[in-house]
C-alpha cells in the first residue's frame, strides 16, 4: 500500500528520543538541551505589529508575499552578502525553510540524469528532511560522510565520476548541524566548480548564518556571483527561527536563479502553505532590523564562552565555530544520552540519530548533541552536570 522506497525510513529523532528516555526516571532536576528552539527573547514590538494588522487574518494571503517582504528579503541579502537578486523573480517566501528545503527537491530534481535514476548528495549526519526529499522524487540519496577528518563538512569532490555525473542535486548546512562547521570561501568554491563541471544544483541550507563567534559565514550566493557560476547554480534558504528567535513566526526565504524559482513557485501555488497577512508584515520589520540580532549573538557569545570554559579538558571538544549546537564525543551516543538521562536528569539527543548507517557505519554513533539555547545559567547546570556524568 505505503511506497517501497519509505518502508526502511528510521523513525524522526525525537520519537526515538522518547523511545530511549521515556520508560526511565530522570536522575534529578530535567533539563532539555535535545531541540534547537530559541529561547532568547524575540524584538517586542513583533507582538504589536501583528495586531495592528490583525484584520489580515481575514483574507488569504498572497502565495508569493507581499512585495514590501520580498523587498526586505532583497534587502538583507545585499547588506549580508553584497549579492543583488530581483525582489519578484528571483526570491520566494517559505512558511519556515523546512517546506522550502523539502518542495526544492520536488520542483528541481529531474526524472533521470547522466543515464540512470538521479542521485542526491546528503551530508552524513545531516537535517532529516534532507533525506525524505530525495525519497519522495524516487532518487538515490548519497550519503557522505562529515566527520573531523573531513571538517565536520561533506567532502563531496571525492565521490566518483559517475556518481557526480548523476548528481541533480547536493544538500549542504552551513553553519551545519549539528556540527557548527563552517564552509569557507575555499570550501564553497570547490563545491561550486565541482556543481559547475557535473552541472548539479547546490541546495544551501543556511539558516544558522547568523550566529558565530567573530567572523560571518560566508554565503553560497555570495562566492557563485564572485565566480560567475551559472545563475542557476546555487539555491539558499533563510530563516528568521535562529537569527531572530521567532520559529513560531515561520518566516523563511529561498533565493536563486529565476527558472528554480518559477519552479518552485508553481509547487507552492498546489502545495504550499503561504505565511498570514500578518505575520508578513511582522516579518517585514524583523528583516529590516539588525540591531536585535547583534544582541542576540552578543547572548550566544557568553554561552560559546562558558561552554569552552566548562568542557576545556574533555577529550576531543572543539567549540563550534557556529550555530548553537554542541557535538561531544562520546563512546557510543545512545548510552551516554541514557545513562545522563538517568543520572542526573539532562537530556540530550544521540547523534546517531542524525546520521545513517552506510557500509556499517553511522559517524553520529560516538557523538550526542546538546543545544545551547536555554537561558545561561540553565544552560551552565546542564553542561556542568554533563561534564560532570560522562567525563570525569
């Protein structure tokens, strides 16, 4: 009844989190460092703007945002990246990036390339819905390892040709999760020439872009311009969940060429699920503004601070150099997350569950993931009490 290609699907994460957790007592005071959702505090006059305009709530909205959002996704992208897009035709607006990393898969992917079934290039471990749009268009997904030998980034140049030759598409995090790797200039460009020579899409997820320690990620966009890769090279998606603390706003954006995006245009006049009027408008401000985000990276700067501070002497920590994530090395990722769970209360996500097993391997088996979102002290207890469990 149910298509073959899902019938070997690992359940989500967090079901398997609860799976793990849930049939044992918490070894004292719970503290939940498993999901990456913001908990510092959003502009307040969001809430305001929202209810000025309430009365939109009454009409449906436009599936292709109102041309102030548009503009103020252009907007941002020149101030952050120095890139010109058109505002009509080369931008679109996402009811949150998952929808968009999802439905790009659907709109761009073809039926065959380079002779056979199309493959799509995965990170390993990688955001799970990475791996469900390439089932869902009846390709191959690749998986390839981002492990510190590699930088905790795919390196996708040593994969064969004819693997290269049928890659439609090649997913790519940076800042990444659940890493914090950062791809430079070098990294983006190596993609973009690889993309160029086997011509396949680049899908770059870069929704952690605004929150690093001291230099900003550089951008897809930004180096294919600088290189002068085909306009249709490359395809980004933004989000405000992070960068301003408003997931529940579910403002998001992908960029590129204009044919990917009439493609992706005409999937979400069927299937998409355009933002309200309101939160529009919300989210017209909240892109235009800079200032909350310096104070929202100012916070996340204490928390790299103190989480380098409290895990100097566990083996094998590197700090991330983005997003708010930490990958801890452990032996294996499940009984660390139980035995943590148990004694001392603090929850935190296997990395395994991330990854998937290829030739036996999965490289998120010896890490867990813990997010740095609760407030500081919170979050000081927590990693304390972690340091404290598994390495000492």
């Amino acid at each position: 009844m149910f298509p073959e290609r899902f019938s070997n699907l690992p359940a989500y994460a967090f079901p398997r989190l609860r799976r793990l957790l849930d049939g044992h007592a918490p070894g004292g005071e719970v503290l939940h460092m498993t999901i990456g959702e913001p908990q510092h505090a959003f502009p307040p006059w969001v809430s305001g703007i929202i209810a000025e305009h309430a009365a939109g709530f009454g009409r449906y909205p436009p599936n292709d945002g109102t041309p102030e959002l548009r503009a103020a996704f252009a907007g941002w992208l020149a101030r952050r990246y120095g890139v010109e897009v058109d505002a009509d035709t080369q931008l679109m607006p996402l009811n949150g990036t998952r929808e968009g990393l999802y439905n790009a898969a659907m709109a761009l992917c073809p039926e065959r390339k380079g002779g056979g079934a199309p493959a799509i290039l995965l990170p390993n471990p990688f955001y799970q819905v990475y791996m469900v749009a390439a089932l869902s268009v009846d390709a191959e997904p690749v998986f390839v390892p981002a492990t510190r030998d590699t930088g905790h980034l795919p390196d996708y140049t040593a994969l064969p040709a004819d693997t290269l030759d049928r890659a439609a598409l090649a997913y790519i995090c940076s800042p990444a999760n659940p890493q914090g790797a950062v791809a430079g200039q070098d990294y983006w460009r190596d993609l973009i020439g690889l993309a160029e020579r086997h011509d396949f899409q680049i899908l770059a997820d870069e929704c952690y872009s605004e929150i690093y320690r001291d230099t900003p990620p550089p951008g897809a966009l930004e180096v294919a311009a600088e290189m002068g890769a085909h306009p249709e090279r490359v395809v980004v998606f933004h989000s405000l969940s992070k960068r301003s603390n408003l997931p529940g706003l579910r403002s998001g954006f992908v960029a590129g060429g204009p044919e990917s995006i009439a493609r992706m245009k005409q999937l979400r006049a069927y299937a998409g699920a355009p933002l309200p009027l309101p939160l529009q408008r919300a989210a017209e401000k909240v892109w235009a503004d800079e200032t909350h985000v310096v104070e929202n990276r100012a916070l996340y700067a204490e928390k790299f601070a103190k989480a380098d501070e409290i895990l100097a002497e566990v083996p094998g920590y590197a700090g991330p150099q983005a997003g708010f994530f930490l990958w801890l090395p452990v032996d294996d990722g499940e009984a660390a997350a139980l035995k943590l769970w148990t004694e001392t209360g603090v929850r935190v996500l296997p990395g395994a569950y991330l990854g998937r097993q290829v030739g036996g391997e999965n490289p998120g088996t010896g890490y867990i993931r813990a997010a740095m979102v609760a407030p500081l002290e919170e979050m000081t207890r927590g990693l304390t009490r972690l340091r404290d469990c598994l390495y000492t």
